[in-house]
C-alpha cells in the first residue's frame, strides 16, 4: 500500500467536506440542529406503562424479616415494579452503573422493628424506632429519576400507613443520589445519544460521495492510475474517521458549553471517542451498501434514509422515548450499544472495564467489521473500485 | 519495422446482447500519434476502456508495450495516461490540487510534481486560474485541465478520448501544439475524435471503426487518395454512408 495515494485522497476527501456546503451542512450543522429540535420534541418521559428493574439489598435483621418482605411483596404488587434481590450493595450497585437496574432500595436492618413500632404506637413518635430506605436511582435515566422515587413512595406510604392516614411515619425515603440527579437537565440524559446521532449522517454522505463520483467519470478515473482497491477504501475509511472524530468534538463542545459535564477523567472520553470512531466505520460500510443499491446520488440520499432512520430513532436519544417495542427493536441497532455505552459511561458511573460497556463495545466493533466488509464486498463486486 | 506500443488481437466485448467490438486487430507503433475514428456507438470508448484494464475483453488478446491488459493491468496503468470521454475533474478542488492529486496517485516526486504541474498548467492557458476551484472554470477550460491530469505523470502512452470536445478553435489549436510536443518527444498518442481536421492535421494513421469492426486503416493521405476524395470526412462517408458530424 503506497501512503503517499493514501494521503493524497484522503485530503481531497478532507477538503471536500469542507467545501461543499451541502456536505459541510449535512455532516457538522445539520446534526446539533436537529438534536436541539429533537431535544425539545422528545425532551419528556415516554409514554404506556413500563416496567422498572428494581434491585433490592434487604439488610432487615429481624426473624423473620417479615414486615421487609411484605413492603417488597406491595412493591411488586404495582406491576411497575420488578424486584431483583442482590445479597449486597456492592453487586447491586455495578448493575446499577451498567444500566441492569434503574435504581436500588436499601431496607435498613431495623425495618422490621420500625414498623413493629409504628403499629404498637401509631399515634406516639416517642416510641418509634427511626429507619431509613436509601434510594439509588439510575442517573442516565431520565424516567428512572422522575419516576421511581414517587412511585416507591406511595407503595411506602400506603404500607405504614395502612389505613390511619397519618402525617409522620417512622420509615423515611431517602435518594442517596437526589442531589446530583436534581442537578441533571434533559440536555444531560440526551448528550450520549447525541453523539450517536451526528455519526448516523456520515451513511447519507458515504453514499453520496461514491455515486456523484460515479456518475462524473472519477471513480472510473482513479482506477485508471495505478491506485489499488485496497489504497481507495483506506483513504475513504481514514477521511470518515477524520470527520466522525471532528464530529464528536463539535458535538462534545456544543453540550459542554451547554453545560454538561460528566464527572469522569480522561480515559473514558478516550474510551468514549475510540467507541464513536468504531461506530463512523459502520456508517461508512452502511454508505457503501446504499451507494451500492442506488442508481445515482440522487436515490442515494433517499435509499440512506432505511439505514439513518431506525438507527436515528431506535439507537439514539431518541429512543429513550419510545415504545418498549421500539425499544426491543433498537437492538438490533448498532448505534442503540454506542448510546447505552455512552450513557453507562458518562451518567451512570460505569467504568470501561465493567461488563456492560465491554459488551457494548464488542457488539459496536463486530457489527462495524460485519457491515464495513459487507459495504466493500458489495460495491467492490457490482462497481468496482 | 517500429517495436509495438499496442497489439490488439481478435479483440470481440460483448454487452449482453450488444456486440460493441467485433473482432479487433490492430498494431501500433511506438511514438506514432493514432486516430481512432467513427460515430457514436462504433466502439472507439470501449477499445480504449479494454485498453486501460477497466473492461476485461469477451475475447482476443491486447498488449500495451508487451503487457497484457487482462494479465498485468497494474503494470499498463503505471505506464498510460488517459483522458476520458468525460469531463472529469474534482469541481470542488482547484486546477492545482486536482493536478496534484493525480500526481500523487502517480507517486511523482514532491519538486517533479510541482515543475511538471506548472509546466502543463502554463502550456494548455490554465496557469492564472490554478488557484480557482474547477468547479468555477469553463467547459473548455475543464477539458483542458483534463486533458492535463492525463499527462502529469509525463506517461509514455497516452489514451485521449476527444480530448477537444466543448473547446474553442483557440483551445483547440493549443492542444494540438502541445500534442504534436508530445509526439515529438516519443510519446505514443491514441486519440478518437469526431473532428476530421483534426485527425487530419495531427494523425500519422488512422483506424476507421463502425460497428465495432475496423472498416480502414492508413494515414489519412492514403485513405484520402485511396478513395479519390478531398479530406478524411469524405472518406467516412464513402465507407459508411454517414457523415460523423450527424452521429454527434
């Protein structure tokens, strides 16, 4: 492979983006301004009756632990809520972080013996033994954070209270993470989404840019000099890489002007940029295969539309606001795996070793290879490069 | 006898149904400036195309100085420069950088590139707008400029597929000096073209084709008192039936 015709494409693939505002709209302006629209549209929680994943780390000391397994039996009597037990805090709290729960109870280990307390002495606080269920809720969730807390606190309400309808009780809620959650806007919940979202238009421009070079004579003219197939397809890949890099940056400079500022360190916006890189390459496969099928640059943009629009809405924070259908459907969606890891990254605490984002990113780098060689196969047998 | 720069043998391609070359033979020599003529149709592009390695042939054989084009077509495109039928330039890049980017693809030498890219800019009239994005030149002026990434590599065969079309008779004439500079520097040249004159004034043999058969070959003297008549076009007509100028 000779890295000066490497190079030398690769810039002018460079300096087309650049030039053409068309392309330049399309790639960089187009994305941040459909992601306020869309921001602002789908900024709400989704609608139908979901189903929460609950972890529950029951330290309840009492023999039995009866009054605990009642409060968590009135939980799972919602039909909103669905308990998993975890046997200690630290278990729960990594599938917490990894997006496997949406929040954690802590039942105290005097839950029994408060409740026994209130019920002897109902109308007497003097008597009772004060206990506190800490709550931990997923913080990349904007449904988790608006929803749960009041959700828990009427199934509490109603078991200590029975029916007396008193003021006080001695069993309290407490959000262990309220005070950051609070902190959160929409903009926060839709920012790993977000940078999915820009990387999506690189299809339609992948598309494009093979068919308009078709239909002008270059493709033909680049393969009468000596430049290999092998040489082309490097300089497309490494000139979308380049752009999807920039990409991020704008989209992570936008957000951060806009306030978000996720509380992890270097190497996970390294993980987090590495993981968007991987995923342009599926675009640029997904490109190739529309660029395949379409018979000018003009179909090209019509026909990128089935692969940008369900990766858009499926995979993206767009998704967040769907059908729990639609939500199913997003996996099999490769930008559905870079938004969760993205979202267990920045809002979740996860870190890049923990299972969930490792999963996320195998699933991105085989579907990438996967796509990416079917592209170059395709179009390689019905084009020539 | 001149060593060969191009042997096509019993060259046929075929389109599904469409015979576009039928049966080809044909020699040229090393430093002689070709005409390959015809209408529309008669299967000059695609004898070139076959030429260049971008089509595989149905049958026959062709060689571009003694390397097959089917076997080692990266050795012949290391060694032709070809100027398509088609105007293609990159319309968002300037005259230079379009210049310099086949020059790369070529792998020339940063300081060869540069000398040789002002040359050519300078000769065929592009050299004050080089800076300007092709996108903004005239389709004479884009013709000319690639007609110039055709030859930046300085290659020792050069394939033209009317390389004047949309130019003006001053563009044209410049183009015919450069190409007789060429011819003068041993290069071996294959030009179709639909003008006569210029077939005429330029060509040292041309190679009549019409449905994908050569109908005549010789120098356009020859053919011209071969058949008794006053130019090149006159002989077209005799052998066809048909002038070229109504195929365009």
């Amino acid at each position: 492979m000779n890295l000066q015709r490497v190079l030398a494409l690769t810039k002018k693939e460079m300096k087309k983006t650049v030039r053409e505002p068309a392309v330049l709209f399309m790639i960089f302006l187009f994305p941040v301004v459909f992601v306020f629209a869309f921001g602002a549209s789908f900024g709400g929680v989704g609608a139908g009756q979901p189903v929460y994943q609950i972890g529950v780390v029951n330290r309840d000391q009492a023999t039995p632990p009866q009054a605990s397994q009642l409060f968590l039996a009135a939980l799972s009597d919602t039909k909103i809520l669905n308990i998993q037990n975890y046997a200690d805090n630290q278990t729960a709290q990594n599938d917490l972080s990894q997006g496997k729960v949406q929040a954690i109870i802590i039942l105290p280990n005097k839950f029994s013996q408060s409740f026994a307390s209130y019920q002897e002495a109902p109308n007497n606080p003097s008597e009772w033994i004060n206990a506190t269920i800490l709550l931990y809720l997923d913080k990349g969730s904007i449904v988790a954070t608006q929803a749960i807390p009041p959700i828990i606190q009427q199934v509490l309400t109603a078991f200590t209270d029975q029916n007396r309808q008193a003021a006080a009780s001695p069993i309290s809620l407490e959000t262990a993470s309220l005070v950051e959650v609070e902190q959160a806007s929409a903009l926060d919940f839709i920012a790993p989404g977000m940078f999915t979202f820009a990387s999506i238009f690189l299809i339609m421009m992948v598309a494009q840019s093979f068919t308009q070079d078709r239909e002008n004579g270059m493709m033909k003219r680049i393969r009468i000099t000596p430049t290999t197939p092998t040489e082309f397809m490097t300089s497309q890949v490494l000139s979308y890489i380049a752009i999807a890099l920039i990409q991020a940056i704008l989209v992570f400079a936008m957000v951060y002007l806009l306030g978000f500022r996720p509380n992890v360190g270097m190497p996970v916006y390294a993980f987090a940029f590495i993981l968007v890189l991987v995923f342009s390459l599926s675009n640029v496969g997904f490109g190739l295969i529309t660029a395949t099928i379409a018979k000018s640059s003009g179909a090209a943009t019509g026909i990128s539309f089935l692969f940008v629009l369900p990766q858009l809405f499926l995979g993206t924070f767009v998704g967040a606001s769907l059908s729990s259908a639609a939500q199913l459907a997003g996996k099999f969606v490769p930008s559905y795996y870079v938004t969760d890891a993205l979202t267990s990254l920045f809002l979740r605490g996860a870190i890049i070793t923990s299972p969930a984002v490792l999963m996320d990113m195998t699933i991105v780098s085989v579907s990438c290879v996967v796509i990416l060689a079917i592209g170059i196969i395709l179009y390689g047998k019905y084009y020539k490069i | 006898m001149k060593e060969s720069a191009i042997v096509i043998s019993d060259l046929v391609k075929r389109f599904e149904d469409v015979t576009a070359i039928d049966g080809l033979s044909l020699q040229v020599e090393k430093g002689e400036l070709f005409g390959l003529l015809g209408p529309n149709g008669a299967g000059k592009t695609t004898t070139i195309n076959v030429l260049c390695g971008l089509l595989r042939p149905t049958s026959g054989s062709a060689t571009v100085d003694g390397f097959d084009v089917q076997e080692q077509p990266e050795k012949v495109k290391e060694l032709i420069g070809v100027c398509p039928q088609e105007t293609a330039v990159y319309p968002y890049l300037t005259g230079a950088e379009n210049v310099e980017l086949f020059g790369n693809l070529h792998t020339m030498n940063k300081d060869a590139l540069k000398a040789r890219r002002d040359m050519l800019l300078e000769k065929m009239g592009l050299a004050e707008e080089a800076k300007r994005r092709a996108e903004k030149y005239s389709a004479g002026m884009k013709r000319r400029l690639s007609v110039i990434l055709a030859l930046i590599h300085d290659p020792q065969i050069v394939f033209l597929d009317e390389p004047t079309v949309g130019m003006d008779p001053q563009s044209r004439r410049a183009v015919w000096g450069f190409l007789k500079e060429l011819k003068k520097e041993g290069k071996t040249i294959i030009l179709t073209t639909h003008y006569m004159e210029e077939a005429e004034e330029l060509c040292d043999r041309v190679g009549i084709m019409d449905y994908g058969k050569l109908i005549a070959l010789g120098s356009p003297q020859n053919l011209i008192s071969k058949d008794n008549v006053k130019n090149l076009e006159e002989v077209f007509i005799k052998l066809t039936g048909r002038t070229i100028r109504e195929e365009l």
